[in-house]
C-alpha cells in the first residue's frame, strides 16, 4: 500500500462507490424502518457518484483540490437529487484526507467550512424538514471525518516524532563513542611520545658520550653504556605497559605497575644528572597528609619529563636546569628552568609561548624543527584537561621557561 498509494487510493474510490450505489437504494422512512429496494437514484446521480468515486483516486495527491470537487457534487446532488443519493460520503472521505495532511488550524477552517456548507444546503434545500436526519447525518459526519483525520495526523507526527528522537540519539551514542576512541589514541599517542622522546633522547647522549670516550676512557664508556642499557630497559618496560592498554580481554594480563608520578621524581633527575645535564629540585609538597590525584600527580610528572627532555636536546652545552613544584592554594603549579647553556638560544627573543609554534602544533624551535615534535602540544593538553594552564617560552637573559598550574580539585 505504501509502494503504490494511487492504486490503494483506487481501491478505496471503488468500495466508496459501490458504498454509494448501495446506500441509494435504501429508503430511511419506510413503514417499518429502513426498507432497501423501495427507491431507485436518478441517472444523474449515479453520473455524481462516479464523479465522487473518480475524484477520490487522487485525493492523496491533490487532497484540497480533491475536497472542493467532491463537495461542490454534493452540493449539487443535494439541491438536485430526488430522492437523494449519499454522495457527501465522497466529500467525507476528501475531508478526512485534508484533516489528515495539514496542521490543525487549517483542519479547523476548513472543516467548520464545509460542515456549514453540507449542512446548511441540506437543511434549506428539499422536501425534508431541517432536523431530519440525513441532514443531521450529514453534520455529524463531515465532523467526524474532520476530528478522525486531526487524530491520525497527531498519532503519526507523534511518532515520527518518537522515531526521529531515538535516530538522534543513535548518532549521539555513535559520535560519543568515535570522540572517546579518538581521545584515547590521542592519550595513548601523548604517553608513548612522552616515554619515547625522554628515554630515547638519553640514549642518544650516552651513545655519543661512550663513541667520543671508548678508546682514551674506557671506564668512562661503560659507565655511559651501562645508562644506555638502564634507559632503554626503562623504555621497553614504560612501552609494555601502554601497549598492554590495547591489549583484548584474552590478551596476557598487562603489567599492573602503578603509573609515574613525582613520588620517583628523584630517579628521574638522576637519569639526566647521568647524562650531564645538572638539575636542582624544589619540592613543596605534603604528598603524606594530602595526596595529589593521580592524573594531577602524572601530569605534574609527565610536564618536567618533556621539559627536562627538551633542554636536554635544545638548550646547548654546559647547560643547567631548575625544577619547583609549589602547591599554591588549590592549585600545583610546576615550573622548570634553564640558562640556555653556552649554545645559542633554541628561541630568540620574542619566541612563541606553547600553542603559537609555527608548525601549527604549538611546539615552537624548542620540541624540534618546524613541524617537527608534539611534547610542549602535549604539556598543554595535559595541563588543559585538567582544567588548568601551561605556558613555555624564553626567558629574558637567555634560557627557556615551562610553567604549568594543575588544578588539584
């Protein structure tokens, strides 16, 4: 029926026909009650039957168009038909059609229209009194169709309504899920660069410190190699433990190890200590009376990581490095410092705080060429998350200066 309306709309044209063609045999006011095969219609309303019956095919199409014909035959079977012919059951079925396609107060102009009009030629006109009940008939109806229609428009609005919601809120659940799966990559890429840049760019000290030293200093060399081994050892387990993540329910058991935290700051200073790089630390902080929460606490971690990583690479020879972690009020606030070394300054002056870096990722000269490294992207990300604030740039003087307030609540 949905795939071919115009022949659904032919079929109910033709059982409103025969409907019609029946119900003109029938006489209301036989001796004892309805009597059928008393009366006979006239060729002419026969003729507006089938005019009635043919206007119907197309309702769905033209539904005003389709009113207006059927009932302008009834008025004329009304002021003409003797006796008369039901043929406002075509109008009726018209109206029906025109309450069931529009909204409500057109249903209402238009239906309170041609009630009136039905009616009130089928009292004024002919041999019947006004409250006989084929005109009653007629009035009540037209009115029915009228409301039958408004009924079925609201039920299906209604539920396409209902359809519609639960549709949007499939995409909804859809987009939630691909915003969580990107921002899990986006976590997991941050951690494997943050573990990676830190281990493998000490790696790469040690190995030129023990290629420069293996022939005069041969102690010296594998004392540079044993921090390879130890860094690389580091590395491998760190990468374990992120790629364990992604690992399926029947997957090995990822390790359980906690995450880093500023509880093992000391042997991550100890690591580029090993490298040459100085580092003094200022730790404020009553981690035993009041702990910091385990993201604040890895990101705090995470941020001297990159940092120290990137002085490391960018800030030059002879350079030294300072870190303080205060808790100000409701707030972590990490800052790590550097001289810039006696190598030219990885930024001139008037360089790019974190998120203004030339390569559109926020990085700046100081996380590699232009375009090149994520790590101050990510700082700012980390510290964004929670809700707080990294800034990275130049010191005046020379040096460089990450400074990044955690919010703890």
């Amino acid at each position: 029926m949905r795939a071919h309306p115009l022949a659904t709309d032919a079929v109910l044209a033709l059982g409103a026909l025969l409907c019609m063609v029946v119900g003109s045999f029938a006489d209301p006011h036989g001796p004892h009650g309805p009597t059928f095969g008393t009366r006979t219609p006239e060729p002419f309303s026969l003729l507006l039957m089938v005019l009635g019956a043919a206007a119907l095919v197309f309702r769905r199409r033209w539904p005003r168009v389709v009113l207006a014909v059927t009932a302008g035959l009834s008025l004329l079977e009304l002021t003409t038909g003797e006796p008369r012919a039901p043929v406002a059951m075509s109008a009726v079925i018209a109206l029906f059609t025109v309450a069931a396609h529009t909204d409500r107060p057109t249903t209402w102009r238009i239906g309170v229209l041609t009630m009136a009009a039905l009616t009130g030629v089928a009292m004024l006109v002919g041999p019947l009194p006004w409250y006989a009940q084929e005109n009653i008939g007629i009035f009540a109806w037209t009115g029915m169709a009228a409301a039958a229609g408004d009924a079925v428009r609201s039920r299906r609005a209604f539920v396409d309504a209902i359809r519609e919601r639960a549709e949007r809120a499939e995409r909804t659940r859809e987009e939630e899920a691909r915003r969580r799966v990107a921002e899990e990559r986006l976590r997991i890429a941050r951690d494997l660069h943050d573990v990676v840049a830190h281990h493998i760019a000490l790696v790469n000290v040690q190995a030129g410190v023990a290629a420069h030293v293996m022939d005069k200093r041969p102690d010296q060399a594998k004392e540079a190699l044993a921090h390879v081994r130890d860094a690389s050892r580091s590395a491998l387990n760190e990468l374990r433990a992120t790629v364990g993540l992604l690992r399926q329910s029947g997957d090995p058991e990822a390790p359980t190890e906690p995450a880093p935290g500023l509880a093992v700051l000391d042997d991550l200073t100890a690591t580029f200590r090993h490298a040459g790089l100085p580092v003094r630390v200022m730790v404020q902080l009553d981690r035993s009376r009041d702990p910091l929460p385990s993201a604040v606490d890895l990101a705090a971690y995470r941020v001297i990581q990159e940092a120290l990583t990137n002085v490391r690479k960018h800030a030059g020879p002879g350079a030294k490095a300072e870190v303080s972690v205060v808790r100000v009020g409701a707030s972590v606030e990490v800052t790590v410092l550097d001289d810039g070394g006696a190598g030219p300054d990885p930024l001139p002056a008037g360089g790019t705080p974190a998120g203004a870096g030339p390569g559109g990722g926020g990085d700046g000269g100081r996380d590699g060429e232009e375009g090149g490294g994520h790590g101050l992207l990510g700082m700012r990300e980390r510290a964004t998350a929670l809700g707080g604030s990294c800034f990275a740039g130049p010191r005046y003087g020379g040096g460089y200066r990450v400074h990044a307030i955690l919010p703890v609540a």
